[in-house]
C-alpha cells in the first residue's frame, strides 16, 4: 500500500475513534431526556416520542454526529401537522400566558369601533392633480341685459359679468408608527392590520376635514365652512319640526339656482329623532318599526348618518357642486432606514396622501341647527 495513503487512512480512523466517546455521550443525553419525559408526564406523546422522532429524523443531528463538529438545531415541528393526544396539565390563566396547551387564534384581530367613513366616495371625483395648488374660475356676477329690440336701429342692450381665480393649496395627511421588525417577519397578519388601520386612520381625518375643516393653517376647507346658512326665515308659522327644517333646506338650494341638494349629512342622534316623530295617532311619519330595513331617505334624498357630524347640526349639499382632488393616493411605506431603526430592529410605517377639495358652488350646500326657533 502506499505509505501516504496509509497515513491519511490512519488519520480518518484516529479522527473517527477520537469522537466516539463524544458520540456516546450524546446518545447518553438523548437517553437522558427520554427517561425524564417519560417520568415527568402521565402519558406519553403517543404511538411515538415526538422528540426521538426528531432526533431520528434530523438531518443536521446525523451531519454533527458524522463530523464531530458543528452545531444542530432539533426541531419538534408543527404540532398541528403531527397527531398528538396529551392530558391537560396546565390551561391558559386570564392574563393570556400560555400553559401546556396552547391557545388557538380564532378569527383575526378584533379591532376598536371604527367610524364608518362616505363623504370620499359621495363627493365627485374627477381630476386629479400633479401640482401642489389647484385654482378654479369662478363667475362672481352676472347681469342679464337681455330685453327686446327698441328698433330695428336702436343700440342693442349689453350683458356684463365678472370671474374670479380661486386658489387652493394641496395639503398633506399623514401619520406613522413604530413596530418592530419581529412582528413584521413573525406576524404578519399583525402587520397588515396595522398598515390597514393607518389607512383607516388617515380617511378618518380626511373625513373631518372635509366636512369641517376651516381653512386655517394646513386644513382643508370643508363643506360647513363653505356652505350658505340655512335661511329660519323659510320656516312659517310655531309648529315645526326636524323635517320642516330639512325640507326648507332643499328650498333654499332651489330658490338660489342652484344644482339641486342630493343628500343630507346628520348625526345618529337626530336621524333617531327624526325616525321617532309621530303623528297625532302614535303612528311613526318615517318608516315603521316592523317594516324590512332600508337606508334611510327624505324626499328621496338618502340621509348620511356619521358621528362626524355634530348633533343638532345638518348639512344639505350637492354631489357634483364640490370635487376632492388627489396629488396623491393614500399611501403606506415601510423604512428600515428611520433614525435608530436599524441598531434598534424597528419599522417605520408611513401612511401619508396629498389633496385638496374644491367647492365649486357654495349655495348648493346649506347648514344649520335642527334645535334652533326660526328667526
């Protein structure tokens, strides 16, 4: 035989009886551990130790073993993928810590009560932008001369108007939160609940602005900032009600020219007052108790019930007289790169949109109090 060749062989048999005992002692471990859940649990896992059924079938136990070096990591698996009865010996305390049994997520994450949000999707939206400000003409005046002929040489009678240019700055909406990368990488259900709750969150505010917001500052300028003041004089006589006020409201749109009012915006609490109004027989005027449920109309307008709106206040408007107009859709962006994010394992969730509302014509919108006596 070769002397080299029987030197390396040498060496490869030295090196192999060199790691029996290490391999021996392992075993002694395995068998150690078997004794000890065998004598600790009551029954056993099954027809087969789940553990020496992962030792048994552990590819990198066999690759330590063969090598004498390295280091394993056993895995017991998905216990929902392998069979296994098991006597109770701990349950789940009130706090939620898991004993022996593990709990089982039922259903997803179970969110606070959410606003349910309509003024985006009841507004007309056409344009969208790719500037930081928008502006619209406006006609401000129009005097209408036209009258007939005096004579066939007579001066012809002259019309004049006027416009104005309405500027409008677009505004950002955003907010963020921090969230470790664990729960992005271990949960993402978690995660996704998250981004959606940011966007929630940022239509939430859209929504207020849109209705309210008073134009000063970054704000928006709302449809209660814009719209005519609900005329009390249109109210005749002592005995009114909530649905007087309303109608009255769809009269003076009418009355200024206006493109019709087609909806109405009120809080639940008067939409309640006003399910509860009564004739002088008892019988309810709007709806019935034990009638099939539908989206609540007036004169056939569909009325928007938001807490958004305060109560004992109300706003008539027209879909096509103001449009909300996007720079950009709202958005959710993930950053590793914030501040400490990276030494500190965190997240940065960004949820952020640019846009503006235009309200092309005020007097299609009227407001009001439902409570106040007519002037």
């Amino acid at each position: 035989m070769d002397p080299n060749l029987k030197i390396v062989l040498d060496s490869i048999k030295g090196s192999v009886e060199a790691y029996g005992p290490k391999i021996a002692a392992i075993q002694t471990q395995v068998d150690a551990i078997d004794v000890s859940l065998t004598t600790r649990h009551v029954s056993d896992f099954g027809s087969e130790d789940l553990l020496q059924k992962a030792l048994d079938e552990s590819d990198e136990l066999k690759r330590v073993v063969s090598n004498g070096k390295g280091r394993a990591v056993i895995r017991l698996g998905d216990l929902n993928q392998i069979p296994m009865q098991r006597k109770v010996l701990t349950s789940v305390g009130m706090t939620g810590t898991p004993g022996v049994i593990q709990p089982q997520l039922v259903g997803g994450i179970v969110p606070i009560a959410q606003r349910r949000l309509f003024l985006r999707d009841l507004l007309f939206r056409n344009n969208k932008t790719t500037t930081n400000q928008v502006y619209f003409i406006k006609e401000a005046t129009f005097v209408n001369a036209a009258s007939p002929q005096a004579g066939e040489d007579a001066l012809k009678a002259e019309t004049t108007n006027t416009y104005t240019t309405v500027n409008l700055p677009v505004q950002t909406v955003s907010h963020w939160l921090a969230m470790s990368r664990q729960v992005l990488d271990d949960a993402p259900a978690l995660a996704d609940f998250i981004k959606s709750k940011l966007l929630y969150g940022l239509r939430y505010r859209e929504e207020l602005q849109i209705l309210a917001g008073d134009s000063t500052g970054n704000n928006l300028t709302g449809l209660l900032t814009e719209a005519a003041v609900f005329n009390t004089a249109l109210l005749t006589g002592s005995s009114w009600t909530r649905l007087d006020i309303l109608r009255r409201a769809l009269e003076q749109v009418e009355l200024a020219d206006e493109t019709p009012a087609g909806f109405f915006v009120l809080n639940p609490s008067d939409v309640a007052n006003i399910e509860l109004i009564k004739s002088t027989l008892g019988e309810y005027i709007v709806g019935s108790p034990g009638g099939t449920a539908t989206a609540l109309t007036l004169w056939g307008k569909p009325v928007i019930s938001t807490t958004a709106m305060v109560a004992g206040t109300f706003l008539a408007g027209s879909s096509e007289s103001a449009e909300l107009i996007d720079r950009m859709d709202a958005t959710v962006e993930l950053s590793f790169e914030d501040r400490d994010n990276f030494v500190r394992n965190a997240v940065t969730v960004l949820c952020e949109e640019r846009t503006v509302l235009c309200t092309y014509r005020p007097n299609a919108f009227v407001t009001g109090s439902l409570t106040s006596s007519p002037a």
